[in-house]
C-alpha cells in the first residue's frame, strides 16, 4: 500500500533532519576559518637575566622576552596562547638561589596560559615542585608522572582554554626517563608512564568533549615528538622542549606540526596557524602555518618594570657572584659536550679527581652546562658551569664493572649520559666500547678501581648502571662547583686542551640524533 505525507507533517520532518544531518549550510557559505597564533618558550633554565652569547653582552633575559610577547600578541587577526615546553627551573645561580619561585613570577608577570613539566622542575625535590605549583597563575601540565602514594597525576594532567568561541585542549607530556634526569630521590616516589598511549587517550578525549584544536606541551625531545606527532593524528601541534633543539621550521608530520625554539629564552617562538571547516560538525583542518623563531637580541626594548622587579632579587645575590675566582686564557665552549671529548670538562674532571684523591672519574655530559669564555672568571660563571648541587662520591669497583659502566656510557652519544672522564683512555666504535686503558695499561678486570662520580651518577642518574646510597660509604661530602672554584682559585689561570681520551668513531651506523 503506498503512504502518502500530508503538508501539514513536514515542519516535523524537516526539524528531524536537522537534529539529524545537523545544520545546512547556506549555497555559497563560506568555509569558518580560525586563526591561532602560539608564542612559545622551552628550556630557558632559569636564564632571568640578559647573558653573554655569541660574543655579545645582553641577549634576552625575561623583560625583553615580555616586550617581544606582547609585541606578537598586538596583531589581533589571531587568537593567540603563550606556552612553555619545560626546564624553566635549573641553570643559574638568581633561578637555583629561589628554587624556581621567580622563573614562576616572572611568568605570571608576562601571561603564560600554561607549561608543562620537564625534569629539571623536579630537581629540587618532589616535596618542593608539588608547593610551587599554587606559585604559577597558569596551570602547569603533566599527564603521564603519577603520584606512587596518592595513584593521582602529581599535576594537572590539562586544560581546555578559551579563545573567542574555541576551545582549545592543551595537554603536558614529561620525559618517560624522568626517573633517571632529576633528583634520584624523586624516582622513588612518582611513576612515569609512556607518553604515547597517554597522549592517544587525552587527545582522544578533549575531541570529545567539543576542543576545536588540541595541543601537546611535550617535555620529551624532538625526535620523539616527531614520533608522537605519527602516533596520536588527533594532535594538531606539538610544542616540544628537552632536546634543545633549533629549528629554522616547523616540522609538519601528517596534519601535526611539532616545533621547538632551542633554549635559554635566546629565541621566542611565534607559530601561526591557519584551519577551516565546511561546517560546524566537522573538525578543522590546517589549512597554512609558518613561524618566526625571533631571536632576542641585545638591540631589543625591555620591560622597565620586569627589568626593575628582577633587579631587587639580583642585588642580593650580585656581591658573591661578581667576586672573581680566577682567570681564563682561552674560550672553553660546550658545544660538544655529549658527543666527545671536550676541554672544559677535560680539566673540570681531572680537578675534581686530583682533589678527591681517586683512580679513575667519569662524569655525564649533562653536568657541565655553560661555557667559560676568556678573561676573568668570577663564581657566577662557575654556578652557571655547575649548576647542580651534586656532591662527589668515590665509588670502589672492579674492573669488570667498571667496564660495564662504559660501555653503559657509550649508548649515550648525544644525550646528557655521554661520558667525561680522567685517568683512562676510552674507544667506542659504533657506541661500542673496544678499549680502555687506565695508566696507560689496558683495563683489569680483576683489579679494583676507585671510581669518582657525582650523587646523580651514582644513584643511577641518566640511566647508569649504578645504585649507591648518596649517603652511604662513598661519600665524600664534597660538593663539586665549591671543591672546583677552591682548585680554580688557587690555579689562577685556567687552560687546556683535549688529548684523545674519549674516541668515538663511526663505521657501520650514523651517530645517533639527540634525544
């Protein structure tokens, strides 16, 4: 039997349509275009205040970071978020002295809308990051590192943040190696679970909850953002950090587009998009971006009120640190110093040796953080070369183990675990140990060796293969930036060279990229 529909049925049935179909969009209806902009900083560690680099006084610093923010965020065409990737604690004496509190108010001051952890927030402590977190006026992410006691994220996992109509996810990702980058106690009382699947989970959600774009704030590396950008396609944009990496571009992996801005705040980061959608029930797509990396250079206006803020807090510590320890006849750059031998930590280790009376030292690349340039050296460079309050533990070991430890460090090419040694000769092929001579006689592995090496070390830092008590027989209760200012002063005139006792070489593979 055929069924007829009276007119006075359709209003009905087209209202049903609607809720079905959703709304239909007008012949000849513009697509709906949204425009974000994201200025966005990783691993300023602590760098407050302007700082020498590339032979010039006066690079960046937090108030000429301000001016450069608020500079971005006056071309109103784009809706704009200021993030950070990580490591804004750690790595001078103004940030170390106040445990982060000031990195944190100077953010406030200059508007962040969020960060996430890296592993230099945890330095001071798990105790110490769990207070700072009411200090920041923005939340400060991280989703994967639980709690072991409360089974709870140890800080807000996201947040969903309003940009005109939009709404936008921002989720925060720390290193899954946190454990072994950051005071060894803190592994003991937080889990890290892989950023991956915690990414597929919290990107899958904040879709569902009506997010317009979702963003992670990934403190893990570039090359595994890379790889999290290929896993998780409901990100839009990876804001990254922890390598340090430089980048003349966003890098685009499918529709995701991961960047980085190096580090130390020597650049500010600012990355326009462009997406559209035909209607309101679809997801926007990218339709363009592009980015300045704009450094900050000595040229650039300051902020008088940050400048002066920042000025009562270096008063304090300005005496102690501008007392000249010694001098310099020569440059000492870092730039290698987690992919060979390198100068500064050549003479670094064999002062720290001699003083601690051991055979043998190794100490991680990661440790030495700054370079010391010719001229005058006072103890604020020295901070700045040893940042960490590590103290010096002498651990006796076999030969064998001892070997085992190095060929542990080979691995470690181009990551914070490279290893810096004094009083043997080491050779990696491949990251491959093939020799190793002590004394100028190859290593025995029936000998007994003391071996010098930070807490951080010791205690398994950066992966190795080490448990000691930080407190326990091999402690030597010498700190490592005081015991080497005392050997720099009584030196007077620091110099050196390398002498090929860390050889790596490369035959059958490509030396790894940093991590």
């Amino acid at each position: 039997m055929r069924r007829t529909v009276s007119v006075a049925s359709l209003p009905l049935l087209l209202a049903l349509a609607v809720v079905l179909m959703g709304p239909l969009a007008p012949a000849g209806a513009r697509a709906e275009e949204l425009k974000l902009g994201i200025v966005h900083t990783n691993d300023t560690h602590g760098h407050l205040l302007p700082y020498r680099l590339h032979s010039q006084d006066g690079w960046s610093g937090v108030a000429r970071r301000r001016v450069a923010i608020q500079r971005a965020r006056a071309e109103t065409d784009y809706h704009w978020l200021v993030l950070d990737a990580g490591d804004v604690f750690q790595g001078t004496p103004l940030s170390n002295m106040l445990t982060g509190f000031l990195d944190l108010e100077c953010m406030n001051q200059m508007g962040y809308d969020a960060m996430c952890l890296g592993n230099h927030e945890f330095d001071f402590g798990y105790a110490l990051i769990r207070s700072r977190l009411s200090d920041a006026n923005f939340p400060m992410l991280c989703a994967n590192v639980v709690d072991r006691d409360r089974g709870t994220p140890v800080a807000t996992p996201y947040v969903i943040l309003r940009r005109g109509d939009y709404r936008i996810g921002v989720f925060g990702l720390t290193t899954e190696t946190l454990a072994t980058e950051t005071h060894p106690k803190v592994g003991e009382q937080i889990r890290v679970f892989p950023a991956i699947p915690v990414a597929r989970y919290l990107a899958g959600y904040l879709r569902s909850v009506g997010c317009d774009v979702v963003i992670a704030l990934a403190h893990e590396g570039y090359e595994r953002d890379l790889k999290l950008a290929a896993a998780v396609p409901d990100i839009d944009v990876v804001v990254g950090g922890h390598s340090h990496t430089f980048l003349t571009e966003p890098t685009k992996v499918g529709n995701v587009v991961v960047t980085q801005d190096g580090c130390w705040g020597e650049n500010l980061g600012v990355l326009k998009l462009t997406f559209d959608r035909a209607d309101p029930s679809q997801r926007f797509a990218l339709t363009g971006f592009g980015e300045n990396y704009e450094p900050l250079t000595p040229d650039l206006a300051q902020d008088d009120g940050l400048t002066a803020f920042i000025g009562d807090y270096n008063q304090r510590l300005e005496v102690e640190m501008n007392k000249v320890v010694c001098s310099s006849a020569q440059d000492f750059p870092l730039d290698n110093v987690r992919t060979g031998e390198n100068a500064l930590a050549d003479l670094a280790a064999d002062a720290l040796r001699s003083i601690a009376e051991a055979d043998v030292a190794i100490f991680n690349g990661g440790n030495f953080r700054s370079p010391i340039d010719a001229g005058t050296v006072n103890y604020g460079e020295l901070y700045q070369l040893l940042p960490y309050d590590n103290f010096l533990m002498k651990v006796r070991v076999s030969g064998a183990r001892l070997r085992e430890i190095l060929a542990y460090a080979g691995t470690q090419y181009n990551d914070g675990g490279f290893p810096q040694v004094s009083g043997m000769r080491v050779h990696y092929v491949d990251t491959k140990l093939t020799d190793v001579t002590i004394g100028g006689a190859p290593l025995d592995d029936d000998a007994q060796y003391t071996l010098l090496v930070t807490d951080f070390v010791a205690s398994g830092g950066d992966g190795y293969p080490l448990k000691e008590d930080p407190y326990g027989a091999s402690f030597t209760g010498l700190e490592q930036r005081a015991s080497f200012a005392l050997w720099a002063s009584q030196k007077g005139t620091l110099s050196g060279g390398t002498d090929g006792r860390v050889v790596v070489e490369w035959k059958e593979m490509q030396p790894p990229a940093a991590q």
